[in-house]
C-alpha cells in the first residue's frame, strides 16, 4: 500500500540519484564541461580568487649579474552570493488515494513529474548559463507599436513568458509584468498582452523575465555585457574585458581572426564555440571542406561540428546573434551540494500544501558561475544588416 512514508522513501532513495544523474550529465555541453565544486563556497557565498600571471618574474641574464626581483601573481578576490534554485513537484491528495492499491499506477503518477521536472530543470539552467543574472532574454531593437517588439534575438520558447523591460541601465524595471502572447522568430518580433505607455522611448532597453532580477546565474551575457564585471571596471582593468568582434554575418574570416585573436592576448585555447542552429549549419557550410562531423555517442550524446579541432555546439538558448568562443576549462560552477530535496523539521520530502488537498516536493541547488579568466573568452555579436535585422539566419525559427 502507497503511503506518504514510501513514497518520501522513493523520492529519497531512488529518484534523487536519477535525478542528479540526469541534471549533472544532460543540461548541455558547456554545462558538462565545466568545473563543479564546493571548495569555493563559504557560507552563503561563492568565494573565488582569480589569478592573473607576471611574465617579468622570469628572465635572462649574465652568469654573475643581479637575479630579477621577486614579484607575485595579482590576485582578484571575487565573493559572489549562491544563487537558490528550486524544483517543485506537486501530488494531487486525489491521485494519491487513486494509487495508492497499485504501487505500478504510483510509480507512474512519480514517472511522469519528475520527467516533467528534468525537462524543466535543464531547460531554466541552460537558459541561465547565457543570461546576465537578471533573467535577460534580449534588448529591444525598435518599438512597432504600443504591444509589437523588434528584439535582438527572438527564440520560439518566448512564448507564454511573463516578462518586464528594465531601464536602461538594467538595475530597475520600467515596465513589469507583460505576458508575450506571440513570437515571430523570423522577424525577431512579440506581442504582448498590454499596451506600453511611450513604447518609442524604450529601444535598446532590456527584456528580462519577471521577478529573478538578480537572483540568477552569472551567466555569459554578464561576462561580455555591460561595463563592469564581479565589481571591477572592464575599461579600467584588462583582465576582465572579455574579447568582442562585430560583425554584419558569420564568415570564415571572421571565426578564424577572432580564435587567433583569443588565444593571443589569453595564452589559452579556445575549446568550445556555441551558437544557435542556424548559425552552427552556416559554420558548417563555410568549412565544409575541412569539417568533421562528430557523432553523439562520442561527445556525451551531443553532435557536434569540429572547425580546426574545435567541436562547435548549437544551443536552442544562445541568442541568434550572438557566437561564443570559450575555454569551459575557466569557468566554476560553485555549488554549495549536488541536487537535494528539501526536507522538513520532521524529514519529510512530501509535505502538504496549505490549504489544498495536494503535496510537495521541492529540489533545491545553491550555486553561482563564476569565469576565473574573463580576458581569455570571447564572442562573435552579429549585426545583421538593416534590411534582414528583424530576421533569424533561415532555419532558427525553433531557437
């Protein structure tokens, strides 16, 4: 007979490791192929110092002459806050009664949420590893009308989103709560569902998804984004300007020029490029001479495109115009645990809604990203060309 007991017990013992398993291996493969640790987490934060070399400790000199004098790598102590992300599944009083004389129809009910909630898992977190920390999806190109948007980018998984402009600086919100009733990933347009008040005067403002302002992972858009950096001024220090070429479309010349420019002013190497689809088969098609397809079962179940032995990535949440040229060997994921259900004071994981006739589990992580070495990834920004500028490379329409 199912009980709440059991079912706290199936939760625990079985679920959880599936879960973890699934969410640890198959959010993407930037994801998989950065660090995980909570040797950086200090209390509530994430604590990381970033190292930046001095060439000057090493040099020649005469057999009898003067060494070179001591000197030390600058160090950058970046202290962030762990980030709360939370999972939540919920069981009907009802479909509990229902099943609780079958343990297969149980064992279904469990199946069937907790595939629903690694869907959404994955999906949030890979969202979240190219946002900026405040839940940013894209900026507005230009204002049709008082509900019409032209963004920088449009995805298909736009739709249904409740959104809020920010101001122009990103630390405020100037217009909350509109819900996109429809996209256009052709012309990179939405709809929303209530009219803009001076909707002119909001180009090149910030559309970013309601309420996690500031409550997100700092996730790439922060990196090449905005003026400063884990609090430090990019104009002002080096070490955290990130490289950034525009260009009007993606060409050969453009993707060589910028891995050579990478690697020379970072002393590293790129090893991962990601994109959206279109953009990965118009790579494809530029160095199809020199192109190797890879297979998914040697890359973690992902297929890739290898340009001079670097595997390009296509991501459904890397914005449209945009390509990045990473080292993932730079970036952390500090977390504080793996994946863990909340428990109560009593150690319950299943714990009863007030006021309904349901129960809930949540999944918990605290974490936050952090790049030790900014100046060392770098990103292609694709300015199309004012006629095609509200259009996706063909093919993007489904992000």
């Amino acid at each position: 007979m199912i009980t709440l007991t059991n079912a706290d017990a199936a939760l625990k013992d079985y679920y959880l490791d599936a879960l973890s398993s699934q969410l640890n291996g198959g959010i993407s493969p930037f994801f998989n192929a950065i660090e995980k640790s909570a040797q950086y987490v200090y209390g509530k934060n994430a604590r990381c110092a970033l190292v930046k070399g001095d060439m000057s400790r090493v040099v020649t000199g005469d057999e009898d002459g003067e060494l070179p004098e001591a000197s030390g790598n600058t160090y950058y102590d970046v202290t962030l806050p762990l980030k709360n992300i939370y999972g939540t599944v919920a069981i009907t009083d009802k479909a509990m009664r229902a099943s609780q004389d079958s343990s297969g129809a149980f064992v279904n009910l469990l199946n069937a949420e907790m595939e629903g909630l690694i869907s959404d898992a994955k999906d949030n977190f890979s969202r979240m590893l190219f946002g900026d920390g405040n839940g940013l999806i894209a900026y507005i190109n230009k204002a049709n009308s008082s509900t019409s948007f032209t963004l920088s980018s449009v995805k298909s998984w736009f739709k249904g989103l409740t959104v809020d402009i920010a101001d122009a600086t990103g630390t405020k919100y100037a217009v909350q709560n509109l819900k996109i009733t429809a996209v256009d990933t052709q012309t990179n347009t939405i709809t929303v569902n209530t009219p803009v008040v001076s909707y002119s005067s909001y180009e090149g403002y910030p559309v970013v998804i309601s309420g996690v302002y500031g409550k997100e992972l700092t996730g790439l858009a922060a990196i090449f984004d905005g003026a400063t950096l884990y609090g430090h001024t990019k104009a002002s220090e080096d070490f955290f300007n990130p490289y950034v070429q525009y260009c009007e479309e993606v060409t050969e010349d453009a993707i060589i020029s910028a891995i050579e420019a990478i690697e020379e002013r970072g002393g590293g190497k790129v090893k991962m490029i990601i994109c959206s689809h279109a953009v990965r088969n118009k790579i494809a098609s530029l160095f199809r001479d020199m192109r190797v397809i890879s297979s998914p079962e040697v890359t973690a179940g992902y297929t890739s495109v290898y340009v001079n032995d670097i595997p390009v990535y296509a991501d459904r949440f890397c914005p449209s115009d945009r390509v990045f040229l990473l080292n993932p060997d730079d970036f952390v994921l500090c977390q504080l645990c793996d994946w863990e259900w909340m428990e109560d004071d009593g150690g319950r994981i299943l714990t009863r809604v007030a006021g309904k006739a349901a129960y809930n589990a949540t999944l918990v992580k605290y974490a936050e990203l952090i790049c030790r070495r900014p100046y060392a990834q770098g990103m292609l920004q694709i300015e199309y060309a004012e006629d095609s500028s509200s259009s996706t490379p063909s093919g993007d329409s489904e992000g």
